[in-house]
C-alpha cells in the first residue's frame, strides 16, 4: 500500500507555465519531485492556492500525483507577495479537505515559507510531521533587494519558527544551510542537504547546428542564452553589459536570446523587465544583437539550451538555480554568479566560469575566453554532461528525499487516526496564536 504525502505550494503550481514573474523553480521542483516519489512508493497531493475559477478543485496530474486547489482568497492570480493574508483560509481549508475525504497523509512536505506556516499549523492540529523546503530565505532576498522587496516584515519570524517546528529541514545547497544557520540559528542536525535536479528524459544534447537551424538561428552566430523569471534580481541587465564588453573583443557574430516573459510573444506593456532591458541595450546600442523570444513551453527548452554556446545567468543571488542544470544536460556550459546554489552547481574551469553577479567587464573576457577557445569550449560540454548527470538527476534527488521521510517516519510513533478537531476547533487553536492576532484574523 502506497503512503499518502501532502505536498503544500501555496504559489508555485506545477500546472504554472515557466518564465512567469512566480513561475520557475520551485514549480518544477514540485513537480519533478512528486513523480519521483512515486517510484519510491508514495501516493502525492500537492496542494496549492485556487487562482483560476474555471479550474476543478482535483486534478490528476499523473498517476499518484493529484493537484489540490484551496480556495485561499479571491480565485485569481495576485503576486505572491500578497497572499499571506490568506494563509489562514488555506490551512482551514486544507483541514476541510483532510477531514471530508478521510485522508491520513503520514507526512506533509512545505515549499516555500508561508506553506511551511501552513504545515506549522497543521502538525500542531493534527500531529502530522513535516518537512520544509524553503527555496528562498527572506532575510537574505531583504539582504539584497531591500525595498524592492515586497514581502513584510513578519515573514522573517515565521521562518524563525517554521525552521523550529519543522522535523527536517531540507537545504538545496551548502550556502543554504549556512544561511539557515546563521540568519535563523537552524539546528544543524535537523538539516540536510538535497540539491534540485534535471530530467534526463527532458534535457540531453541534441546537434547545435540543427537546434540553431530549427530556431531560426544563423549557425554562425555565437549565441548567448539567458532563460528563465525575467525580474530585475536575476541580473539580466550584467548579460546585456556583458555582451556590450564581449563586442569590444570579438567581431564575428554575436546574438544574446533572452527567453521568458509574462507571455508567449516578448510584449513590453505584460513584461516590465523586458521594456527596461531593451531601453538598456538601446542605450548600450546593442539591441540590434539582443533577441526576445517572450514564454516558452518547457518541451520546446531543450532546443534552446542545445542552439546556445553558452548559457549565463548572473542573479544577484540564486537560493539554488535549476536552469544551470538543464543548460549542462544538454551539454551547454554555464557562466553564472558566484554565489548561492550556482557556485555548487557550476564547477569553475571545469564546465564553466564563476564571476561576481556584476562585473560585466570580466564577463565579457570570460565569453571571449570561450569563444575563442574551441578545446576549453569541448571541455566544457563534456565535463557539464558528465557532473549534472553524476549528481543532479531527479532520480537522485527522490531518493534522497525518500531516505529523509523514512528517517521521520520511522522516528514517528502514535500519530495517525481518525481527525477529532473539527474546522471550528482549528479556528479556536490557531486563533490563540500571537502571530494570528497580530493578524487581525476577525478582517480577513
């Protein structure tokens, strides 16, 4: 018999399109990692915000992963910046769901820190343990975006305590365990380290030639990919000055192909980042070698990543980075940032280079050094399939996280049975919390 996980991704659903401003990720993350699961034995439902009326509550995504919609709020898309306010609803909600269907979920895995508030509430109602993923730390995103940060203040000690209530806590990379460590005194043994992962079924190499000429590539073009969420944190605006530093060195053919946007063609007034990188490459006049494709189906990546010479990605931080990864599948170095989940990911020398998240004058020599260096660059392919194919597969990481449950289930004694709080005793208990009152729940 299958053991019953509940997943909660109060934002990032699987069934989210990529390259959106809260579509990345952690929607794939999610979503790679229940299919995992179920080969290690797991029935998964991932729960997640109702935003789309037209849409049915449960969906079935594969067999044993089914997608739950809570009604949390208003059934339309708000940024994820706002919908803390309804977390409450949600986790009542979730409760309903529990309860009405007779479901015992054995554990319950939170992605992202109002989820894990979520399954706080939860374990405290109905015994369940649970895992986090936090996918992003807020002391650190205020650390670096500062005002531009939209979420409030109180997000900082919730983490506190989610980190405290949590039975394990999963970090994506040393320099995420470090940060729970030090910015929320993380208790170490409660910590593991589990990277993200690629699709080998996915991401694979595929001819360059071809994959430019089924693009609409010139093949003679040197050709710089920048994929993924189009927000200014990502550094989209250092690969523009970066390919503005690489023109003063190199003449032949150059075209940066920036994908991603808020939809299908590269319309400016839906996507606000790519009307301030065209002013920028305008200004830097070098829009004649810059290319937006606007959002793109994941089955179509792959082709993307195979045209590119080389992948970048300078964000002024990257909890972790799934792109990297796919990039290297298919056999594509990366230039990225030294910092977060990049500087695990990409191995400096080996299968691409490190730079500062802005120093667009050293990526700019370090674009020459590999366009110019036919050997680094073969070097560079074969060593990015072999590492990403070693260590960072979706097989591998289901595993690991299996091994993580069964080292809480096994620890766990008593916990199941039948639910004996009511929605209303939820509401009774969860109101007693300081967090909740600061909240003013009797406005919600």
């Amino acid at each position: 018999m299958k053991r019953k996980v509940a997943f909660i991704s109060e934002h990032a659903s699987p069934l989210a399109l990529i390259g959106g401003v809260d579509s990345g990720g952690q929607n794939v993350y999610v979503s790679r990692l229940a299919s995992k699961l179920v080969q290690y034995g797991y029935e998964v439902d991932i729960f997640t915000r109702w935003d789309n009326a037209d849409t049915g509550q449960v969906i079935l995504m594969e067999p044993g992963v089914r997608i739950v919609h809570i009604k949390a709020g208003p059934k339309v898309i708000l940024p994820k910046e706002n919908i803390f306010v309804y977390m409450d609803e949600f986790a009542s909600g979730m409760i309903h769901f529990i309860d009405s269907n007779k479901i015992n979920y054995e554990l319950i895995h939170a992605h992202f820190w109002m989820s894990g508030y979520v399954a706080s509430l939860i374990k405290n109602i109905l015994s369940i343990p649970f895992v986090i993923t936090f996918h992003a730390l807020g002391r650190i995103r205020r650390l670096y975006q500062g005002k531009d940060d939209g979420f409030p203040d109180e997000r900082f000690s919730i983490e506190e305590q989610v980190a405290k209530d949590a039975d394990i806590i999963i970090a994506e990379c040393p320099q995420d365990m470090e940060d729970l460590v030090i910015h929320y005194m993380a208790d170490t043994d409660k910590v593991r380290i589990v990277p993200c992962g690629f699709d080998k079924a996915e991401f694979f190499p595929i001819d360059k030639y071809q994959s430019k000429l089924k693009l609409g590539f010139n093949p003679s073009e040197f050709l710089i990919l920048q994929l993924g969420r189009l927000v200014k944190r990502k550094g989209i605006d250092n690969v523009v000055l970066g390919l503005k530093e690489l023109l003063k060195l190199k003449d032949d053919p150059v075209r940066l192909v920036i994908v991603g946007g808020e939809s299908d063609d590269p319309d400016p007034s839906k996507t606000p980042e790519i009307s301030r990188l065209m002013d920028l490459a305008r200004n830097e006049n070098v829009l004649s070698n810059v290319f937006f494709t606007g959002r793109k189906k994941r089955e179509v990546l792959k082709h993307y990543y195979n045209a590119a010479d080389v992948f970048v990605t300078t964000p002024w931080y990257e909890p972790f980075g799934i792109t990297p990864l796919e990039s290297m599948a298919c056999g594509t170095p990366v230039i990225g940032s030294n910092v977060g989940g990049i500087k695990y990911s990409v191995e400096h020398g080996e299968t691409g280079f490190l730079v500062p998240p802005n120093d667009p004058e050293l990526l700019g020599k370090r674009l020459y050094d590999l366009s110019s260096d036919k050997g680094l660059m073969k070097r560079f392919c074969f060593n990015s399939v072999k590492r990403v194919n070693t260590l960072f597969t979706w097989d591998r990481v289901g595993k690991m996280v299996s091994e993580i449950y069964e080292e809480i289930l096994g620890a766990q004694f008593s916990r199941f049975g039948k639910i004996q709080n009511s929605i209303s005793e939820f509401w009774g208990n969860i109101g007693k919390s300081k967090t909740l009152k600061e909240k003013k729940l009797n406005q919600i």
